[in-house]
C-alpha cells in the first residue's frame, strides 16, 4: 500500500480548533515534524482540510 509522508510546515497559532485537532490527529504537533501515514481516503480527508500547513510527498 503505499503511504505518504506529511510535514508541518506552517504554525498552528492562531488556527481553528478544528484545524488544529486534525494535525494532531495526523501526529503533527511542531512546525518541521513529520509522520508516515497509509494513503486512504480517511488521511486524503484531513490533509484536504488543513492542505495550506503541510506538505505532502508519496513515498
């Protein structure tokens, strides 16, 4: 299966809860932190919604 890699790249202050409690979800809690997750739709939802903090490569 294959997985892509998503890094913070822009601060959470000062964004919504709902923004902020996605990127956690995702195990991004620092500007710079990276995390390996499966790509399905689920993980294709939450980078949708917070798109303009992270960046996304496919591994």
């Amino acid at each position: 299966m294959a997985q892509l890699r998503i890094k913070l790249v822009k601060s959470l202050n000062g964004r919504l809860v709902k923004h902020k409690a996605t990127a956690e979800s995702l195990g991004l809690r620092k500007i710079g932190s990276e995390t390996v997750q499966p790509d399905n739709p689920q993980t294709r939802g939450k980078i949708k919604l917070i798109r303009y903090l992270i960046s996304v490569t496919e591994e």
